[in-house]
C-alpha cells in the first residue's frame, strides 16, 4: 500500500483526517493516504491524538508508540508508528 513507508525503527503511515465526523473510524484507502474520520474538532490538537489513540488501538500497539510527525496543522499528515514492520502494518489496518 503506498500510504506505508518502512522507516528506521517503525512505518510511517499518510492519511488524510477528517475531524468532526459522527463516529472514530479508518474508512479506509483514499488515493495515496488513509483515510481516517475523527469525532474530535480540529482544535488544539485534539484531532491529532484521537488519531493517534485510533491508529494505535487499530496496530494493536501502545499509544505512546504512535505520533503525529507532519502535518500538526493539515488534514494531510504523516504518523509514525513504531516497532512495527510495513507487512504488519498493512494486515493490521486490512491495507491488503
């Protein structure tokens, strides 16, 4: 899947957040992201830790090892998640 790139330590994951959505979803591929809907507005960083909370449930993995790299301020970001390979990621997130 395009929106996974292996990097040292972990996979960096492009997606394409919509805050403000009724319900926490992953709805899933869209172009070269992921699409993920949040219920929590795009204000003061609430969006990008329902992200993170989100994502990390999904990976089955610690919440700590989920993060917002670029993109604090767009729809667009890049969200590393550590300790895991790209194979692991991509069935976690059923990107296969």
């Amino acid at each position: 899947m395009s929106c996974l790139k292996a990097v040292t330590g972990g996979v960096e994951i492009s997606v394409k957040v919509v805050p403000g959505a009724s319900r926490d979803r992953l709805a899933g591929p869209l172009g070269d992201a992921l699409k993920i809907q949040v219920s929590a507005p795009p204000e003061r960083g609430k969006a990008n830790a329902a992200v993170e909370v989100l994502l990390s449930k999904s990976l089955g993995i610690s919440a700590k090892a989920v993060s917002v790299v670029r993109g604090l301020n767009s729809p667009r970001k890049t969200v590393l998640a550590q300790g895991l390979t790209v194979a692991a990621a991509a069935d976690a997130l059923a990107l296969r």
